[in-house]
C-alpha cells in the first residue's frame, strides 16, 4: 500500500526529536506580545518578528513545521522570499492557522466555541497554492464552576471534525487541537476529568466526520492544576496523569501528539514533555511532542525586542529553547542542560 502524501505529512510533522513551532498569533494576539517589549504592531514588525525567528540558523534540525497566520503566508522575508518558501528551503513544512476565533456561546455563559467552517474549503484550496501542507483549529474548554457544558464539549468537537474533514479532502493534514484552559483555581483531578471527557467527545466526533486519524495530529493541552489551584502537582504526576488520559482516548492510529504550552514556564513544558517520553519509553503508540507558541517564543520575543542589532541573542534563544525540547521528545533532557 503507497504511503498517501497526507500521511507522509502529518510523520513528518511528528518525526523523532522533531517538534511544530506555533508562530499563529493573530493581529491582535501579537500586538499584545509586542506590547511587553515595546514594539508598536505594524505590519513591518510583525514581518521582522517572523523574518528573525525562521531565519535562524539550523532550525529544521528540531522544528518539523511552523504554524502562520494567514498575513505571514502571504508575506515575503525580508530577502523576498515568501515565507511558506523559505519554511520549505530549511526543510520545515508550512502550515496555516484556518479558524477565524473563539466566540462566545449562545446560551452557554462563559464559554466559546470556535467560528470559521462558512467557505473552508475555498480557503483552504488556496492555502495549498500558497504553500501550506498542514492547517491548526483551536477549540477552547474553560473549567469553572458549573461549566463546561456538554453543549460546549459537544459543539466545539463537531465543529474540530467538521474542520479536519474538510482539511483532509483539500489536502492539507489537521491539527485538531481541543485546549482545556489552565485559567482558574480547578485541581490536577478535575482537569483530568475534563480532559478526558473533551477528548472522547473529539474522536467520537471524528469518527463521525469520517475523519482518517492516520492523516492528523492532536494538539491537546496537558493535566495540570488550575493556575490558582493552590495545590500544584509535581513533574511526574502531571506526566502520569496526562499520559493515563492519552492511553484511554487517543486510537493507535493518529501518528502523534504535539502538546500546546498554554501558559506553562518554558521550563516546565519542556521537563513535562520529556517526563511522558521517559516514561512512555518507546511502550506508546504515537510520537509525544511539542507545538509550542510561547513556550518557544517568549525568551526570543525579550531578547529580541525590536531591534536588527538583537536580531542573533533572539535566534540564539529560540535555537536554545528548540534543542531543549527537540531533546524532550525524546527524553533526553536534561535540567542542567539550560545553563550551557
Ligand atoms: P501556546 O504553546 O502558547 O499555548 O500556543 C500554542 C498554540 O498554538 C495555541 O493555539
């Protein structure tokens, strides 16, 4: 049977010791990262930001792919080339951001579901002449009190379907990305729970859609305590209980996992990365990796900070953080290691 270019794809965006780089943020999600360092969120800025961070040297030794909002797809590098071209000459494959937001649910206060399925497919054919080989939806599940609803989990999963399948037939490869938020004071417990319910509710739903789980990724957030939770789990434990989850609900099938950072110190994504592969030790049946937005980025965003003349301390840190993690996924990393 001939491997289908789908599949070839999505092994590659999953290959040993390789992981995604999420570079997505929108227009208004940048402007608030430019807004920590200083940097007013012009087009050229953005441009810059981008142009140093996929101009440094060596990433495709660690970075399989990078996620782009759709004005860097159609952007040029500062030398002109355009940036899904440049990806491609380092060996990095292109992908692109395709849901156009999480908006707010009627009937269902304090929760989101998220738009963007009205001319998919259009939008997704011309993303492939662009260049792009992969695409990312991000459905967002808050934990509170009384929420989230089974309205929620249900409508964001249909719609996370819904997307994958029209990828699929468009020729692009799904990352299908379900995200627990880590906001609010929730235990590591709970977080489980709700994990697992989103994530059951996400394969039903793929099946449903007739999605090929060989030609996607799972991009889901990790167990972990809320951020207020008073009580924080160890390194272990998250990576015990995220991988007890992704044992029970992920089939065989779907070639890898790249976890989201979601607001973890970069650090700790990376030791929670490398604790599961220790642990899954070549036992799993799917690669467990990274698709890291600012886990990645915050150390080169700082070092960065707008200006040419820093342009290499911010390569240097995005190269840094890159290695840490390309070791994660294979369990080979080392804390002592962040200080060389
Ligand atoms: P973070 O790693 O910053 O959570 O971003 C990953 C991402 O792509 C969120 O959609």
């Amino acid at each position: 049977m001939s491997i289908s270019e789908l599949a070839k794809t999505a092994q590659a965006m999953v290959a040993k010791g390789k992981g995604i780089l999420a570079a997505d943020e929108s227009t208004g999600t940048i402007g608030k990262r430019f807004q920590s360092i200083n940097v007013s969120n012009e087009e050229a800025n953005r441009r810059a930001y981008r142009d140093m961070l996929f101009t440094a040297k060596g990433l495709g030794e660690q970075i399989s792919g990078v996620i782009l909002y759709e004005e860097t797809l159609r952007q040029t590098a500062i030398d002109g080339t355009p940036f899904p071209q440049l990806l491609a000459s380092k060996g990095i494959i292109p992908g692109i951001k395709v849901d156009t937001g999480a908006k707010d649910m009627a009937l269902c206060p304090g929760e989101t579901v998220t738009e963007g399925l009205d001319g998919l497919a259009g939008r997704c054919a011309e993303y492939v002449k662009l260049g792009a080989r992969f695409a990312k939806w991000r459905a967002v599940i808050t934990i509170g009190e009384k929420i989230p609803s089974a309205s929620c989990i249900w409508a964001n999963a249909h719609a996370l379907a819904r997307y994958a399948a029209i990828c699929q037939e468009q020729g692009l490869v799904p990352i299908v990305e379900p995200e627990v938020l880590m906001d609010g004071d929730h235990t590591i417990e709970r977080c489980q729970e709700i994990t697992e319910r989103a994530l059951s509710a996400v394969f039903d739903a793929l099946y449903n859609q007739r999605v090929v789980l060989e030609h996607m990724v799972l991009k889901p957030s990790m167990v972990i305590a809320g951020k207020s939770c008073p009580v924080q789990a160890g390194v272990s434990e998250v990576a015990e209980r995220t991988l007890t989850v992704l044992k029970r609900m992920v089939p065989a099938a779907v070639p890898g996992v790249a976890f989201l950072s979601g607001g973890q110190s970069d650090e700790l994504a990376t030791a929670h990365l490398d604790a599961m592969n220790k642990l899954g030790a070549g036992a799993l049946p799917w690669a467990l990796t990274f698709s890291y937005g600012r886990a990645l980025q915050q150390a080169s965003l700082k070092a960065w900070r707008g200006a040419a003349a820093n342009v290499d301390a911010g390569q240097g840190a995005l190269s840094h953080r890159a290695r840490m993690n390309s070791l994660a996924a294979i369990g080979q990393y080392r804390s002592d290691l962040e200080k060389k």
